[in-house]
C-alpha cells in the first residue's frame, strides 16, 4: 500500500455508495461491513488462506469452504502443504502437470492470447516469467544459496524493491513467448531435480529470507513458498483466460 496516500484507517462510512470501486494492492484487514449491499463484490486474495486468516460472512467463515473448492477445481493444489519428500515430488508432478495443461490451451487460443493482460493484470508470458523470478529467488538464492541465481528474463514484483535483486539484473526487452518456455522449462527442471535428491534433514536445514536475511526460513518452507507461487499465479492465469475465452 502506497504511502503517499490518504490514510483511512478506523474510518467509519454511513450511507455512502462504493459501488463500482475497486482497491488495489490495499490493506482491508478486520474490515467490517454490515448492513450492506455486497451483490456482486468479488474478493481475490492469495493471503486468505494463511495464517489462520478468517473471513467472515453472515456468521460463517468462509476460509475453509473457499480452499476446499480451490482444491476441489485445481486437482493437486491439497499437496502444496507436503512435508515429506516423497509428498512434495508429487506435488510437484502434478503442478507441473497442472501447468502443461493450461499452456496447451493457452496457445490453441487465437494470436496473442499469451501476451494479453485482463484488468492490468500479468498477461500469461509475463506470469510465466515472474514465476521465473519466483523460482530464483526461493531455490536459487535461498535454498541453494547463489550469490547470483536471477536470469534476465525474470520479472519481479512491481513495488520498487529493486534492491533485493540488484540494479540492472533483469532484461528491460520483452522476450518472445518461446524464450520464456524454455527459461521456464529449465527452472521447472531445476526444481524437480532438487526434489528428487531432496532428505528429510536437508528439509529442516535453515536458511535465510531472501527478502529479510535476518529471517530464518527452513528448506522446507522455502518449498511451500515455490508451490503457493506456483498455484496462486497459475489460478491467476486461469481466470483470465477464461475471461479471454468469453463472447
């Protein structure tokens, strides 16, 4: 959340229409709203269901019901949360199952569906490459502990934390579509090849949070963190090309 705005913290709004208004990127925890009007909102958090996060609605929370239909609409989503070897090279298999899939019908789609964004959001080569970035900074950086680990092509968040990565390290040159696939495909590999060698005291071997060193994660959490990138961001891409896909 930017700081350059107004701040409205523990504000309280009566009789006032918000219709049509969209937040972004904006901090609306332990908001409450009643008496309302919510036909038609539509929430997208990839935080809900962390943490013990609830939200509630009419008495029910509804974090729960929400990660079941998740799990039930994204076969192998349930298996992010392995904490053994075996368990997370099937959870694995599958994303990258999961992924194939969706790429296959993203490219049978008309000429510029890879690279077309919905609402200002990622187009699908641009989340592709992000999760490029993803990979490099928990496997790469974190796990293996590169002193290098980005490729050019990645493409990190947009919040201007450009010092965590190091100035010019990635590509201001918009890649084609089938040099994104093949860096992909190759961090793909390097996860995979990870987890086929991966123990169960290397998992409970401590790191350092890429974001904040001081901050230790264990090798395990560094995983789960690859996997809920991978899934959110792959939810992501499906949303949008269902939108694409519409009349």
């Amino acid at each position: 959340m930017s700081t350059d705005e107004p701040v409205l913290t523990d504000r309280t709004f009566r009789n006032r229409s918000l219709r049509g208004t969209r937040f972004h990127d904006c901090d609306l925890s332990r908001v409450v709203v009643r008496g309302s009007d919510v036909a038609g909102m539509e929430i997208d958090s990839p935080w809900l269901v962390e943490n013990d996060n609830r939200l509630v609605v009419n008495g029910v929370d509804v974090v729960p019901l929400v990660d079941a239909e998740l799990d039930r609409r994204f076969p192998g989503r349930g298996l992010r949360t392995a904490t053994d070897p075996e368990g997370l090279r099937t959870a694995w298999t599958a994303l990258e199952r999961t992924w194939s899939a969706t790429l296959e019908r993203a490219v049978a789609m008309p000429a510029g569906t890879v690279e077309a964004s919905v609402d200002g959001e990622w187009s699908l080569t641009q989340t592709l490459r992000h999760l490029v970035m993803a990979t490099d900074t928990w496997l790469g950086r974190a796990v293996l502990e590169r002193a290098q680990p980005y490729h050019p092509l990645g493409l990190p968040n947009d919040d201007g934390d450009t010092e965590a990565y190091g100035p010019g390290t990635f590509s201001d040159v918009a890649p084609a579509f089938d040099e994104v696939l093949a860096v992909r495909a190759d961090r793909q590999s390097q996860v995979r090849g990870f987890l086929a060698s991966v123990t169960p005291e290397v998992l409970e071997e401590t790191r350092r949070n890429p974001h904040a060193p001081d901050h230790a994660e264990t090798v395990l959490s560094c995983l789960h963190t690859i996997l809920d990138e991978e899934w959110e961001h792959h939810r992501y891409a499906v949303r949008d090309l269902d939108h694409l896909e519409q009349p």
